[in-house]
C-alpha cells in the first residue's frame, strides 16, 4: 500500500477587479480558479487588506465562495457559502490578515470550478487588499 503526504502547489494570486478600493457595503469576485487540471482536494486562501479612516471598530471583512460544476453557472450572491469573517480590531486606519481553508465548505473537497467573493463591511473603503491561494494535494511517497 502507497503511503501518500500532503504537498502544498505555489502561492497564485487570486484576481480580484476592484478590490483595492472597494466601497463599504460593496463585493467584489475574484476570477475563476480551474480544479480540472490541479486536482486540488484543498485550498489556504489569504486575504491582506488596508482600512481608510471611516472605518468601524465592529466592521467586518466577509469572504464567500462560489462554486460551479461546468465553469458557466455559478451560485447567484444569495446562496454563496460564508467561508470566514475577518474582524477589525479597533476603529480607523489598519492592516488586516486572515487565512482560512475553502475544502470545509464544499463539503470536503474543493469543487471543479470555484470563485471567492469579498463583501466590505468595514464601514470605510480599502485603500488595499489583495487575495491569493495555496493548492493542497495528497502525493504518494
């Protein structure tokens, strides 16, 4: 019997149009990831973002994921699935890390096709933020 490891594949940035400046109460989705060829079972998504000043000690960074079998028809905004909620830590200007796994929320496993949906519940726009991935897959040693 095969003995198998967890291997990580390199760090991908996740494009995101408009992230950098996304208004308060705004979302923003990021490009389609392709699992057809990666066979990723597991993902680390990293999301770094940067407050304006109008932001609120009780604001809040939400991430969602889409998911789509056939790379045409994704969940509509309503049926996203909540991954994570980055909470700010005090009012005002900062820089915020939050990492967390996708495989959870599908189910286990990370579908065909799937996306990341960033909401702004910040109370203040992004003056940054940016996404990126890590791939997990089992390998046989």
């Amino acid at each position: 019997m095969a003995d198998f490891k967890l291997d990580y594949g390199a760090t991908t940035a996740l494009t995101v149009t408009g992230i950098g400046t996304l208004a308060n109460g705004s979302s923003a989705t990021s490009a389609t990831v392709d699992n057809t060829t990666s066979l990723f079972l597991d993902a680390k998504v990293e999301i770094l973002f940067a407050t304006a000043s109008g932001a609120t000690a009780t604001g809040t960074v939400e991430i969602w994921a889409k998911e789509s079998i056939d790379n045409t028809d994704f969940d509509d905004d309503p049926n996203d699935k909540l991954v994570a909620v980055c909470v700010l830590a005090a009012a005002g200007v900062q820089s915020r890390k939050k990492v967390f796994s996708l495989a959870s929320v599908f189910g286990g496993t990370l579908p065909p096709y799937w996306q990341v949906r960033v909401r702004n519940a910040t109370g203040g726009a992004f003056t940054s933020a940016s996404l990126a991935y890590r791939g997990a897959l089992l390998q046989s040693v």
